[in-house]
C-alpha cells in the first residue's frame, strides 16, 4: 500500500495553524484521497450556481451537505439534503441549507456546500474508524453503520495500524458478522475490500497520530467494493508519552534480582509487635528466606537477633531488595541513599502517596528513582511472596505452599482475598505480587518476568488500569504462546464516551477497547474474581486440546443439559458422534440409556460402566476433551468415581494420551472430597455446578487458539 503523507501533512498543518480541531469535508476528501480510500466524487461549491454546476457534471442523483468546521453534526443543523435529482432541486436544497445552518450556529463559518455523488441503494451499512485511546493509544473500530450504529453498539477493536488478518478478524468479530457474508439471498460482501479500508484507516492515525478520531460512516459495502459515504477527522495534539520504558533486557535483569534476590534490606525494621516493619522481619525470617536479612532502623542496634543499621547505606556487601516499611514522608530521604548504595529494586509498602492525592510526592520518589536506576514496587502496597525462594517480603499472612501459579493485584483487599483463596484449595503459587499505584514497576514488567519463569506455568493478574496498555500487549503476545494469561480488569464503565466528537469515540468505551485489545493479545478475561482464581488453580493442571471434538458422558440427564448449555456458552464444540462410536458406547450403557452427545449412562449403573464409557472416550482419537457428570448415588459412590476416573486418567496419560477432562459432581457433601481428590490428579472436578467445570475447559481452548495450538 502507497499513501501520500505530503498531502496528508499539508492539510494538517493548515487546519492546526488556523486552530482547529475539526476538518472539512473537502479537507477529508483530500486526505481520504491520499490514502486511497474510496468516497464519492463530490465538490465544494461557494453559491447555488456553482452547486447546479457540480452536480450536472457529478451526475443526479447528489446529496448537498454544509461545510463548516464549527458544525460538527451536520445533520443535526439541517444541513444535509438528500436524493437530489435535478438542477432545480439543488439550487433550492442550497439555500435551505445555508439558511439552516445560520439559523442552528449564527456564529458558525460556513465555507460552502459539498456537493456528493448520491450512493445507489443497496450493500450493508457498516463503520470504519479509529480514536485515541488513553490507555492503548490508536485503535481501529469496525461494525455496523448507519442508523444502527449507536442503536446496536456491534462494534470491535484491534491496535493500529492492524494487519490484514487482523482486519479480517474484525469483519469475523462482530455478533452480525453472518450480515457481511450474505443472508436471505443477499450478496456476501467483498471482505478483501474491507480489510484493506480497515487497514488504510489504521495505518492513517498511525502515521499521523495529532489524529484523534476518525469516523467513516456509513460505509457501503458490497459484493464488488467498499465506499465511505460520510467522512469525519478530529485532529489534536499528540499525547505525550510520559513514561520511561525499559528494554526486555533490563527488565529481567531487574526483576530477577527482586524475584530472586540473595540479600534483602528493611528500611523501617522493628522489635515491636504491631507495626510493619516488624511484621515484615519476621515473615522474612520465620518464612525461610535463605539470603541475607539486612533490617535498618536509626534507633536500634539488634533486631530480632540480626544486627540493625542506621542507613541502607552502612549494610555491608550488595543488596537486591529494599523493604520500605516507613512513614510516606520518610521515603524520598530513604530512597536517595538506596540509590546511593546501587540497590536495583526498591518495595515501597507505605500508603500516602498519589491514592490520597499526592501526586507531587509520589512524583518525587520515581524522579529519585530514575535518576539512581531504582525500580519501584508500590508503594501504597502488601509487598510480595516468591515462594520458591522462601521468600515472604510483607507484612500480611505468611505462605508458603509452592507451586505454577503467579498472582497479581493491584489492590490490597484482592491481594488478600487471593491469598485465602489459594490456601483453603492449596493452590501453589510460584508469585504473589502487590502493584498499588504501579508509580513504576507494572503488569508488563512482571508479565515479562513471569514469562520467562521456568517456575511459572500460568499468569493471573487482577488490573484496573494499565498504565502502558500497548507494553502489556506486548509482553502479553511473547508470553501467551508458551503458558495462559488470565486477566481480571475491574471497572466497565464508558465514562471516556461522554466527550466524544463521532460515532466511533462514542462507543469506544474503555471496556470495550479492553476486552477487543485484550482478546487480540490472546488473554483470557476472567469475568470476575472467583473465575480468575479458579482458571489460575485449573489451567496448568489441564494438558492442551488437540481438537475441537468434545464429548459429555453423565449419570444424569439433566445435568447432560445444562452441561451442553455450558458447552454452547463457553464456545466449545459438541462432537457428532459418528455410528460406529455410537455403537460402542451403547455396548455399555444400559437399554434405557442414551447415547449420542450427551452420553447418558443413567444414574443407577455400577463403577464399570463410568470406567468403561471414560475409557473408550480417552481411547478414541476422535474425542479431544471429556465432560463428566456425575450424580451421587449409593451404586457408585462419589470417591469410588473420584478414584476410577484418576486411575483411568493416569493410565492413558502414561501411554502418552493427554486429554482435558473436566468433572461436574453431583450429590452430598461427599462430593466435595471427591473433588478435591480428582483435582489433585489431573481432572479439574467441581462440586455443585454444571457451569465451572465447562468455563474452565472453555478457557484452556481459547488459550490453546491463542498459543497457535489449535486453528
């Protein structure tokens, strides 16, 4: 694709020295132009002559819109006439609409009327855009235009400048995406045309980011092209970009002296009970921690049994981390002498800082910071565990259960709630990591740790912003392919759309931005708390589909149901079963049973028939992933299952036959032991529900899509 940026640059210098935030239509035509995206012919005419004159040479029918960089909605001004088809129509039309147009704005600057080629009835309405997003910067908006644009909001998102696959998947990524392929007798669209506007819009606010909005609607698309008949262009300045950035490089270099650090200083260490300094040594201590434990504190000279000193700066040999456990006010004077002695990473607990408003002194300490090569945890945080290091840097409850899971937050209450989550299901955990006001160290530098962890199997983080969104994009698609992110953002309000200039900006609501940019960084979005921890415990203990194939086998027709529901809800394949599995299923079910899929083995059958059905679904190579649900009866008790699914499961998996396989159980409070019997050997079990076993199964598959497992 060639695109000219002379032109391009040309007319935004213009309209940015008069002051302007808004282009003309003519000034859009010419910028459409230089990037080959296609419009209608059209003309700006200054008098009603000049317009009968464009629109004979145009061809009838035309539409007249004002032009005026102070009317924004033209529609709305009464400034557009529409199907136009005679010379006497259009000298009528313009005077309507410039007498409008003073009436709606008499302070407006009306520069003309444009003067368009009237688009044929017929092709699909859709939306092409893009606008600048806080969080991800320029991002391209695609979904269904016209009147229905802001009626059914089906609009998605990817980074710009998107690629043309990316740009296909847009197409894909809408709920009426059947629309575009042609229904009831229409004619599909052409998609490569589409693609290619998708792509060309995005590359423009890439290229040019004083860009804001940009806002084609509607397009018409139709089996033999694409035409924007509408074009709207904000411009602005271009954000700065505040924050330093770090290469992959330095940040494992930093993040593996504060995830393995050989000696740990506590800036704020005391012998009393009751504060956090004191807290912190003996979580240090009592945890096991093997390296160093260096406590600072101006008025002691012991501290639980370790020799205290009066600054950072008098702890002899080098030192990884600085615990701060002081008073806010304290921290700059303290940090200064962290940086004087060359210690890499600082974790800042203390509260007081830009989450009560002070943002000058939380300024203060990344300046300091930066200007040492100090990175910064927190503050205004719990600290964190690095279990495999026996390391327990915080002044919350101590743990110690190791294991594939990294975990992180950004509020404390969450961190904690984390915390007891992995304790009462003794889920192990390689990390857990407290962000706070993430003043420097943020998801993307742990995303980049975890990783590259070897300890590290799977990444959940709990987020209610992200301070570079298009770092964590980043190290999101280095990570994914080789182990799960799961993500929980908190907070889906639009409240960014409230000042939005166009139809785009409008419905790029900071939610639906997320979860597009997350998606197209291969990140599982857990919907809330309990989901993310429960794909964190479940993923790593699920091998990988290689398929799509899934079968239910169940004692019960009704959880069969809802566990097809749950199949169809977590975009997860029902396998046809062909006759001959068909036939050898019905070998050991009863008359009255059911196969099919759901296979209903019915509730009353023996040990044998579970273990036969779940051997000959692990033994086909035409079933990717197995569904159990099992009812509580007396016949088969639930450890008995618990016991003959995880020996079966084990067997096949020493022959080298991996399968996901996902149990709901049913009954009394037995179950719950069974459960946690099952979870404990491979089989993600739940008792209760019918839904969680399936959504954790849903959420390997898309991890598995994302990794390229699958296609």
């Amino acid at each position: 694709m060639t695109y000219d940026n002379d032109a391009v640059r040309a007319v935004l210098d213009a309209a940015r020295a008069e002051g302007r935030t808004a282009l003309t239509a003519p000034e859009g035509k010419r910028i459409t132009d230089a990037y080959s995206i296609p419009t209608p012919a059209e003309g700006l005419a200054e008098s009603a002559d000049e317009a009968v004159a464009l629109a004979d040479r145009i061809g009838f029918p035309v539409v007249l819109k004002i032009v005026s960089p102070d009317i924004l909605h033209k529609t709305d001004a009464g400034g557009v006439r529409m199907g136009l088809t005679s010379c006497a129509d259009v000298r009528s039309a313009f005077t309507t609409i410039v007498d409008n147009a003073r009436a709606y704005d008499a302070k407006a600057r009306i520069l003309g009327v444009q003067v368009q080629q009237m688009i044929p009835d017929g092709g699909q309405e859709v939306i092409v855009g893009a606008v600048t997003d806080p969080t991800f910067g320029k991002v391209v908006a695609f979904g269904l235009g016209g009147v229905l644009v802001e009626v059914l909001k089906d609009i998605t998102f990817r980074l710009a400048p998107a690629t043309r696959d990316e740009a296909l998947s847009m197409l894909d990524g809408i709920r009426a995406a059947e629309v575009l392929r042609g229904v009831r007798g229409g004619e599909a669209v052409d998609r490569a045309a589409l693609a290619d506007l998708i792509v060309r819009v995005s590359r423009l606010v890439a290229d040019f980011p004083e860009i804001t909005e940009v806002d084609l609607n509607p397009v018409f698309a139709t089996a033999s092209g694409v035409l924007a008949a509408d074009v709207r262009l904000l411009i602005g300045d271009p954000a700065p970009r505040t924050r330093r950035r770090y290469s992959r490089e330095e940040i494992l270099g930093s993040m593996r002296r504060l995830m393995q650090p050989r000696s740990v200083a506590v800036v704020g260490a005391s012998n009393e009970q009751g504060k956090i300094g004191n807290s912190v040594m003996r979580n240090l201590i009592d945890g096991g921690f093997p390296g160093e434990i260096h406590p600072v504190n101006p008025k002691a000279d012991d501290i639980l049994g370790r020799k205290a000193y009066k600054t950072v700066t008098d702890v002899p040999g080098e030192v990884d981390v600085a615990v701060f456990a002081i008073p806010a006010k304290f921290v700059p004077a303290a940090l200064e002498e962290v940086g004087r002695k060359g210690i890499p990473n600082a974790v800042l607990i203390p509260s007081g800082f830009a989450e009560t408003g002070e943002h000058e002194l939380q300024a203060r300490i990344v300046a300091i910071a930066e200007e040492h090569g100090v990175r910064l945890l927190g503050p205004n945080i719990y600290g964190y565990y690095s279990t495999w290091q026996d390391l327990c840097a915080t002044f919350c409850t101590p743990y110690d259960v190791k294991g594939p899971v990294a975990l992180t937050s950004q509020s404390g209450g969450i961190g904690m709630a984390i915390l007891g989550f992995a304790r009462t299901t003794k889920t192990g955990v390689s990390a857990i990591v407290g962000l706070g006001n993430k003043s420097d160290l943020d998801e993307d530098d742990l995303l980049t740790w975890f990783g590259e962890d070897d300890r590290t199997q799977c990444i959940a983080m709990h987020l209610e912003d992200l301070k570079d969104g298009r770092a964590f994009v980043e190290a999101a698609r280095a990570t994914v392919p080789r182990k799960p992110v799961v993500v929980l953002k908190a907070g889906r309000t639009a409240a960014g759309a409230k000042a939005a200039g166009s139809h785009t900006g409008a419905l790029a609501g900071d939610d639906a931005v997320y979860d597009d940019i997350l998606r197209q960084a291969g990140v599982i979005r857990a919907p809330g708390l309990n989901e993310m921890l429960e794909y964190a415990r479940a993923l790593p203990v699920l091998p990988a589909p290689q398929g799509d194939n899934v079968v239910i086998i169940t004692g019960a027709g009704g959880s069969g149901v809802l566990l097809s529901d749950a199949i169809v809800d977590n975009g997860l394949s029902l396998m046809e079963i062909p006759e001959d599995l068909d036939a050898a299923f019905r070998r050991f079910i009863p008359p009255f049973g059911a196969a099919g899929n759901p296979v209903d083995i019915t509730g009353g059958e023996p040990p044998s028939t579970y273990e036969a059905t779940i051997r000959l679904g692990l033994e086909d190579p035409r079933i990717h992933a197995l569904v159990l649900g099992y009812w509580h009866t007396i016949v088969t008790p639930p450890m008995v299952f618990a016991e003959l699914t995880a020996r079966v499961v084990e067997e096949f998996r020493a022959r080298g036959i991996a399968k996901p396989v996902v149990a709901s159980l049913a009954g009394d409070t037995e179950v719950e032991e069974a459960c946690a019997y099952l979870f404990e050997r491979g089989v993600v079990a739940y008792p209760y529900t019918t839904e969680k076993p399936v959504a954790v199964l849903g959420a390997k598959y898309r991890w598995a899509r994302s990794a390229g497992l699958l296609t």
